[in-house]
C-alpha cells in the first residue's frame, strides 16, 4: 500500500502492517477483497486501523467495501481519520472525506479545511461533498471558498453542495 508517510508521523502497528504487507504482495484485487472482508470480521482493535491504511488501495472497490464498513461502525477513529486525510495517495484522502460526509463528522471539518486546499481536483471535489453532508455555518464557509476553485468540476461540487445544505441555488 502506502509507504510514503509524513516525518513525524507513526508507522501502523505490527499485526496492521503485517496485513499491510500481505495485501501488498497480492496482486489479485479478489483475493485482496476476501482478505479485507475477513478482517472486518475479527473484533480487534488492529482492525480499524487496518480498514484507514486499507483505503490507499488502487482498486476502487476494496476501498468502496472499506468506506462502507467504516461509516457502519458505531464510532471511528478520529486520530486515524485525520491522520489518513494527511497521507498520500490522494484516492485514499477522498474516501476518507466520503467517509466523514456520510458519518457526517463535524469534528473533522478542520481536516476538510486542510482539504479544499489540496493539490487534486478530485481531493477537492470530494472535500466539497463532505461538507454539503456536514452543513452548517463553517461548511458554507469552505463551500464558499471552493466555488471560487479554478476547477469547473469543483466549482459544481460547491455549487451542488451549498444547494443541499443552504437551500440557495445557482443559475
């Protein structure tokens, strides 16, 4: 998976990097679902953390089971959630803001913030989304900002997303 990590950062643990390096050696996206689908079953506390690290598979649809499960959990992990919005690659920092929108984590909104000034369009794009979910005053502030992006895909985002959580509409 990833191995690029900020300085400072911390590494996963043991039993999570052992899965990490597993799944790293297995090309086949099949088989590397079946791996997750059997960890998300073992009520550990290397679980979770797993799934966050887990998102920054290639294959879209290992990371779509992982979002899934992680918005049906009772609770995340906010330090894991911040921490992955940090890390490359950026399809793991929009699925971890897909999580955030669905769960609708107000407390993640400084993390969002960090994200409408991300480098990708697709990270901003998504960052837009989550805070059309979140609503609110400091939302449609970032929305704000995001509807000025130079991206036209993004600037739609925002626009969409004020519509939903403002009831203001573009023309």
């Amino acid at each position: 998976m990833d191995e690029h990590r900020a300085p400072g950062e911390t590494a996963p643990s043991d039993v999570c990097r052992a899965f990490l390096q597993k799944l790293g050696r297995t090309p086949d996206k099949t088989r590397r679902q079946r791996i997750v689908a059997a960890c998300i079953k073992v009520p550990r506390p290397w679980t979770e953390e797993l799934l966050w690290e887990v998102l920054a598979d290639p294959s879209e649809g290992i990371r779509d089971v992982v979002v899934r499960e992680l918005c049906a959990r009772p609770a995340v992990n906010l330090e894991w959630l911040i921490r992955r919005l940090r890390l490359p690659p950026w399809y793991a920092r929009c699925s971890v803001l897909a999580v955030i929108g669905r769960r609708r984590l107000r407390e993640a909104l400084p993390g969002i913030g960090e994200a409408v000034c991300d480098s990708n369009v697709e990270v901003r794009r998504a960052a837009a989304g989550a805070l059309g979910e979140i609503g609110g005053e400091e939302a449609v502030r970032l929305l704000v900002v995001l509807k000025k992006d130079p991206s036209p895909y993004v600037r739609a985002a925002a626009e969409e997303a004020i519509g939903k959580t403002s009831g203001v509409r573009f023309s």
